[in-house]
C-alpha cells in the first residue's frame, strides 16, 4: 500500500522524472501554455503553483530557491516580474489544465496545461497588434491620397 506516499511516478527512475517536471515548469512559465499528456499536466500543476507562489515572496532566498529549480535565467526573471505581478491579488489556482484529445501515434490522452488569464494577455497583444497595423495602413493611405492630390 503507498499511504502517504504522493505524486506521480510516470514510469521514469528519480532523476529522470525530476529533469522532466523542471523542463515542463519551466516551459509552462516561459510560454504559458503547453500541450503534454494528463499525467504530466497533473504531476506539474502543484509545481508551478508553488513557483509562482515563491514569486509572489520576492525576496532573494526566493529568487534562488526559483533559480535552484528552472532551467533558465529568462524564466526566472519573468516569474518574478511579470506572473507574481499578474497573481498578486489571486490566492491559488493559477493553472488550468484543459484535456485535448488523443494523440494520433500511442493514443495517449493529451492535455493543455496554461496559466490562467494567459489567452486574456495574448488575446489583448493581437488585438493592440492588429489596430497598430489598422492605423498604419490607414495612415499609408492618406499619404497615398495626398500625393496623388498634389500631382
């Protein structure tokens, strides 16, 4: 019997599960958003809870406990300045995992893990983008049509 015995062992020996979990947190804070199969969503959830709670402290024991466990400075410096600012008023529950379908070659459930409000950010960066290229194009035109009008 495994009482008190939690987490996932995903078939891996100890190290190889630990490079796992810390390459898909580090991924899932760098592009907020990762397809994986459930298992793996499920067993990486608790730890980017905890990372983005350790971001939310801000303080430099837990930049290095943050910089102990990812992969990369760049996600270390977004953890703290960009998602600890953007949780800093919600107490928990900062990742959503959504299941996906079955993958086509081994028919393993699939399932995207992202970071809550993360389509709101990227929704909001298209939209910005979108209108800058609006007003661009129309500001082309006038010009277009104030030299036709001068010749």
């Amino acid at each position: 019997m495994r009482h008190k015995r939690g987490g996932y062992k995903l078939k891996r020996d100890v190290g190889a599960r630990k490079a796992l979990l810390r390459g898909l947190v580090t991924s899932i804070i760098e592009q907020e958003r990762v397809v994986t199969t459930v298992p793996k969503a499920k067993a990486v959830r608790p730890l980017v809870e905890k990372m983005i709670t350790l971001g939310k402290r801000d303080t430099l024991h837990a930049r290095r406990m943050a910089a102990a466990f990812l992969d990369t400075p760049a996600s270390v410096k977004k953890l703290f300045d960009v998602l600890a600012a953007r949780f800093g008023q919600r107490n928990g529950g900062y990742v959503r995992i959504t299941r996906v379908g079955f993958r086509k070659g081994d028919g393993a459930e699939q399932a995207m893990i992202e970071l809550v409000g993360s389509q709101l950010v990227k929704r909001a960066a298209e939209r910005a983008r979108r209108r800058e290229e609006r007003l661009k194009a129309q500001r082309e035109g006038r010009e277009v049509e104030e030299d036709g009008q001068q010749q």
